[in-house]
C-alpha cells in the first residue's frame, strides 16, 4: 500500500474488485482497501446470479460454481407450485456461486492486473480539502495512513459509512431494508437444479423465502422480511426456521449467515467532487429480488471507466463525474431497478389472496426470455386489470 493511486477503491467485494481491475486496465495506479482479513469471507449472500449477467464479466469456472441452475420455482401462499424451465424459457438460466472463492477470483484478477490489494486495512475517514475528496484515512494494524487520490471509489457495500462522511445521506428507510437471515443447510431434499422462492406474509411478509441449491443435497435456505415486520417473536429468524422445521425437519444446519439488504430507490446522487459511489454503499439492489451482484459490478466497472476519463482530462469535480450517474441511470440495469422498485411496492400491499390469484394466473405461461420482466408482462398479459392498478409504471412495462 503506498501514499498516492490515481484512484482508491473502499472494499474488495465485486463492485471494488471490478472497479480496480477495469482502472488499472485504463492505465490508472489503483488500490482495494479492504477491512475484513479476508476477500469473500463471511459471505453475506444467497449466491444467484443469472447465467449471462455473469457472463458480462467473467467466464464461469466449476471452483466457483456451486450450482447449475436450469429452473426456478415459485410457491404461492396457498402452497400452488409455479414451475419454470430453461426449455420453456429457451434461454439459459442462472448459477449458484460460492462467493468465498468467487470473491477472491475477482480480486485476484484485479491483482495480476496490477492493482495493489490490503486487506485488514478499513478507510476510517475520507480527506477532504476545499470540499473535494482527496483520498482517505486508512487504519491497518493500529497504523493510520494518509492516501491520496484524484478520485475515491467507494465500494463499501450496504453497511457503508464513506459516503456518509463525505457529506452525502445514504439512510435507509427501516422499512426498505430487508432483514435477511440465511442458513446453509445440508442433508436435505431439493431440486438440485432449480432455485425456490417461497411467497407470503404467513412465509415472508414484505419479502420473500428462498432455498438456493449449492450441490444435490445442501442450499443456501433463507428469508428477508421488512424491516418494519420484524419484531420480537417474529423476526427474519423466527420465520425462517417455522419454515426449517416444517421443510427440512431433518436437515443440518453448517453456517449461520445474517445480513440486511436495501430495497429503497438508488441514492439521489452517487457522485460528489472526487468521488463515485458504486454497488450496494450506492443502494443499487435490485428492490425486487434482492440481487445485487451484478449490479455491483456493472456500477464498478462504469465507475472505473467514467474516473480514468474524467482523471485523464484532469476534471474530477462532480459536474465532471455526474457522467457516471447518468449513464447507470439511464441503462439497462438503472431501468430496471426503477421499475422493479415500483413493482416491489406494489406486490408487499397484496394480500395473500391477491398473489395466489396473480400466481396461478401464470401456471401455464411460455417465457419467451428467462427474466423477471418477461414474467412481469406474462403476468400483465393475462390479468389486463393489473395494468389499471400498477398505474404509470405500466406503460414501461409494454
Ligand atoms: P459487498 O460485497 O458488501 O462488499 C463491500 C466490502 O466493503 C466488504 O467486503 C466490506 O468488508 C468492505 N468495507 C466496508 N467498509 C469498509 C471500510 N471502511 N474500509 C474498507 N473496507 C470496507 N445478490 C445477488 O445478486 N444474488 C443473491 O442471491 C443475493 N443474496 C443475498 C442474500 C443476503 C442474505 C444478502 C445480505 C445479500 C444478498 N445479495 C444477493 C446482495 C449481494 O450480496 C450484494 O448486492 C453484493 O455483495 C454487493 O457487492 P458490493 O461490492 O457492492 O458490496
């Protein structure tokens, strides 16, 4: 870790690691400061990633596969089975990743690339000067170190605190974060190749239950229920292990996983002078399924890119760097979180009654594509009168 990058990138999970490995593919000196003691572990997160999301970065490699994905099955409050296929999709479907490994691919990249890697190194403070960042405050074995940047790329995930302290609001409301608790659960019986979400408020109000295969007979089985539902006697955890007993009554519990997710809208703005905010610190999860991997590193990719131009043309200011905001904003991946954000709220007012309606609607649908929005117009298809309720997020949707 030395004194001066072009650019310093708050935490090594996806969103950092593709950040420094695209900067330094720019020409940019960049550094990952990470505050665990070690990339990928624990790992906070059910695993899931669609198969050609993943291949927008990285070629899949079976020693971080878990799992093969060839369906997705849906549980209706009433317990109605919702099953669909790759063959009925025609288009692949997705994988579960082992992160600890996973995680550590993508800095390990970053690293034969040529950018410089500290773990058990946490950024306590960012340095400011004339109101611009200038680089952070780092602390690694009871040592603090002054680093200097022309740009700070945070990558701090949901819990991040950088951006906080350079001045900008990045509170979650209670209700928009998913309280998650994940098991890994082994000796069980599932569907090896099909991930399960389980809907419902008796399930997961405000949320939704998931087992996520990671080999023929462990998954990663686990819920997020609001904020807002959660209390004593019905936390995340109550739920999740009524569901356990009732499922998976003989299973072994080998890992314990805690977490939270945000489900709220983006930030109003993820740049300021010297600084870009990407991944979860920029609350960029998809509001509808939780799933914020991709999404990290396309944030951090863009991040990277939109720094070594801007540090190119010698203009970080964030009038200059706003090029970033405005392009995740105005891509695929920012459409969809706007539109999944309103179609989140619209689903967590729906009684139960409502979604076994919606669901068993769509029992015998044909996707043309594996995606939630062509479920989302299937479902639109056959239930016209959603159109009138879902209002001006409709029109997004033909
Ligand atoms: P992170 O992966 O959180 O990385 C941030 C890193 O920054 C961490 O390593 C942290 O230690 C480090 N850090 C924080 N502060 C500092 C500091 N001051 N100094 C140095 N380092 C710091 N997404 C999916 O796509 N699919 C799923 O199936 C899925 N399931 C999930 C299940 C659960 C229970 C949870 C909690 C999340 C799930 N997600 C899922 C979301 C996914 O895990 C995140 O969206 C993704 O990890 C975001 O990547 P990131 O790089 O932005 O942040």
């Amino acid at each position: 870790m030395k004194n001066k990058y072009d650019v310093l990138i708050v935490g090594g999970g996806p969103a950092g690691a593709i950040a420094a490995k695209t900067a330094v593919e720019k020409g940019l000196s960049a550094c990952i400061v990470e505050k665990r003691q070690a990339i990928g572990a624990p790992v906070r997160c059910a695993e899931g990633i669609g198969k050609e999301a993943l291949l927008e970065f990285i070629e899949p490699d079976p020693r971080w596969i878990s799992a093969e994905m060839t369906g997705a099955t849906i549980v209706a409050p009433d317990g109605f089975v919702m099953k669909l296929s790759s063959e009925m999709a025609g288009s692949k479907v997705g994988y579960v990743l082992d992160r600890k490994f996973f995680d550590r691919e993508l800095v390990w990249r970053a690293a034969e690339a040529g950018a410089d890697v500290a773990v058990k190194a946490r950024a306590c403070a960012p340095i400011i000067e004339n109101g611009v960042v200038k680089g952070a405050k780092v602390e690694s074995g009871g040592k603090i170190t002054n680093i200097r940047t022309h740009v700070v790329i945070a990558a701090d995930g949901v819990e991040s605190k950088f951006s906080k302290w350079c001045g900008i609001d990045t509170t979650v409301p209670v209700r928009e974060i998913m309280s998650s608790v994940q098991y890994v659960m082994t000796d069980i019986e599932i569907d090896p190749t099909s991930t399960v979400f389980y809907l419902g408020n008796e399930v997961a109000p405000e949320g939704y239950l998931w087992v996520f295969p990671k080999g023929k007979r462990s998954a990663n089985v686990g819920i997020g229920i609001s904020g807002k539902k959660s209390g004593d006697g019905h936390r995340a955890k109550d739920y999740l292990d009524k569901f356990v007993k009732k499922t998976f009554p003989h299973g072994k519990v080998i890992e314990f996983i805690p977490g939270g997710v945000s489900v709220c809208r983006p930030l109003a703005c993820t740049v300021a002078d010297g600084l870009i905010i990407t991944g979860d610190a920029a609350r960029v999860v998809d509001p509808l399924t939780g799933g914020g991997i991709y999404n990290a590193m396309y944030t951090g990719r863009l991040a990277a890119e939109i720094a070594a131009d801007c540090i190119g043309r010698g203009d970080v200011s964030k009038k200059a760097l706003m090029a970033y905001d405005k392009a995740w904003r105005a891509s695929k991946m920012g459409k969809a979180i706007e539109r999944n954000y309103h179609i989140k709220e619209y689903l967590i007012k729906q009684p139960d009654t409502k979604l076994n309606e919606i669901i068993h609607s769509v029992s015998n649908i044909n996707l043309k594509e594996f995606s939630t929005l062509t479920l989302i117009k299937e479902i639109i298809k056959v239930n016209p009168k959603l159109m009138l309720e879902l209002g001006a997020l409709a029109a997004s949707l033909r």
